[in-house]
C-alpha cells in the first residue's frame, strides 16, 4: 500500500492492520454453511455470538440416497449448517429464527429438485451451499435472502472482535458504520460464491469505508498487538509504542509496568570501634 494512499486517507498507521483481519472475514463467514472447522476464535460472545441453542454436539439431518430432497428436510439442513458449531468453538453463528428465515426463502427460490440435483449435502465437506455450482443468479438469491433475514451488525462485529484485539465497543463501532453506508454485503457475497472478502474491489470502496470507520471507532493505540507476528516474523507492532499500549483491549498487549515499590535497602552491618 503506497504512502499516498494511506496520506490521503490520514489514518493512523496501525489501523491498515484492520484491513488484514477483513480479507479473511468473508472466509470467517463462511465456515457457517462449510464442512470445514475453524480455529478458536477467542471470546466473541462477548459481542454476543448469536447463537441461541446448547453447545453440544448434534447431528445433521439424514438426506435419502437417492431422489429429490424433501423441502422440510432441505430447510432443517440449512439450518444446521448455519446454527451448528462444535461444543469448544467460539464463533458468531446466527440465531435459529434468522436461519430459517434465510433457509427458507433459498430452498423456496432456488427449489428442492435443483438443490438435490446439485448435490447439497447438510453437515458434508464438500456439499455445502456454498460448495455446489450454484449460478451466479443462484448465488445472489442465497447473498439477498442472508442479508434480508440475517443481523449482519452483529455477526461481522464478532468477526472483527476475534479474539478480543479491539474492544467491542470498536467492533460494534466498525460494523454499523459499514452497515450505514449498506457495505456489509460484500461480507456474505464472499461467503457465498466461496471467496474472500476483497476491500480493494469496486475501486477499493470497501477499504475506504473501513479506514474512515476506523478512524471514528478505533483508537490510535487499540492495535498494539506485540505477540502477533505476520509472515515472515514481522512484528504487528505500532511503531509509535512498541512495548504495547495500556488501552488495549487484549491483557496480553498492554506493557507490564515496573513495580513501583523498591525492596528495602540492604544495611551492611557494622561493628562498634573498639
């Protein structure tokens, strides 16, 4: 990223850093409807998770071998794929009711035999929605129907939570303010046509949005992050405090003070003269 850019923009350095985390938040949403297990993703319930059902482990639906997918079976599938997570992951998924809205509306514009023909396979590496040839035109029903069902606020605000680096205020802060200017559907487009989420496209509209947003949401210290390390072992580290920052929302980035207390002076003893 050149030095124009980021001076024509006047953001604090460290803030680019949010636009790593956003390449890969499309790739974050998308683990909703894909076989793929994430990584630990630290405490976004604190933003709030979404999800309104136990942690336990459940089971997908059983689809027939053979012939067309029921409907009903079809939605409670989608569902799953959407609402289910593993008992020790931390990560937003939506609300059941959401869900099914978004289920629904799919399975009803797209329709059962065209979802069966194509292999759609509930709990399945591989088969997932967003892992069949779907068309473009399929695509956009299954990106219109998650955005018109769905609280993006509050599932891309845990997104950029992770694992806590920025507060949730910020994160809560960051995703309004893209779902003001109606930038946060690129986030599902990502998801569903299996892609990552690129700020730089539509002549880096996104990416702008992002560093102005940051600019009002997040504080010049927030990402102070010294156990991060990039590829290449490049510290992601503000230049400007490099011990870390007391503000910081992670414990683990704010600098260890020095004790203000001294341990007593040691008296060499002395002997009287004699």
């Amino acid at each position: 990223m050149s030095s124009q850019w980021g001076t024509e923009l006047r953001v604090h350095a460290a803030r680019r850093a949010l636009l790593l985390s956003c390449l890969s938040a499309g790739l974050c949403l998308s683990m909703l409807v894909s076989g793929c297990v994430p990584e630990k993703r630290g405490a976004s319930a604190e933003v709030n998770d979404g999800s309104d059902s136990a942690r336990e482990v459940s089971q997908a639906p059983e689809f027939p071998d053979e012939g067309e997918v029921p409907s009903a079976l079809l939605i409670e599938g989608l569902v799953y794929d959407m609402t289910s997570r593993p008992a020790d992951q931390v990560y937003w998924t939506p609300p059941s009711s959401q869900a099914r809205c978004a289920a629904e509306r799919i399975v009803k514009k797209i329709g059962p035999s065209r979802l069966s023909v194509l292999g759609y396979r509930a709990g399945t590496p591989g088969a997932a929605l967003n892992d069949i040839e779907l068309t473009d035109a399929e695509r956009t029903i299954v990106v219109d129907a998650f955005t018109s069902c769905v609280d993006l606020v509050q599932g891309i605000a845990a997104v950029f939570f992770g694992d806590g680096r920025i507060s949730t205020r910020s994160a809560t802060c960051m995703a309004k303010g893209l779902a003001d200017q109606d930038l946060l559907r690129p986030f599902v487009q990502a998801w569903a046509f299996g892609g990552a989420t690129d700020p730089l496209a539509e002549n880096g509209t996104l990416a702008t949005a992002l560093l102005a947003q940051a600019d009002v949401c997040i504080a010049p210290t927030a990402l102070n992050w010294p156990d991060v390390r990039l590829p290449g072992t490049d510290p992601l580290i503000d230049s400007d405090a490099p011990g870390g920052s007391s503000s910081s929302a992670s414990a683990a980035d704010r600098p260890v003070e020095a004790s203000t207390t001294s341990a007593p002076a040691q008296v060499t003893p002395t002997t009287a003269a004699g």
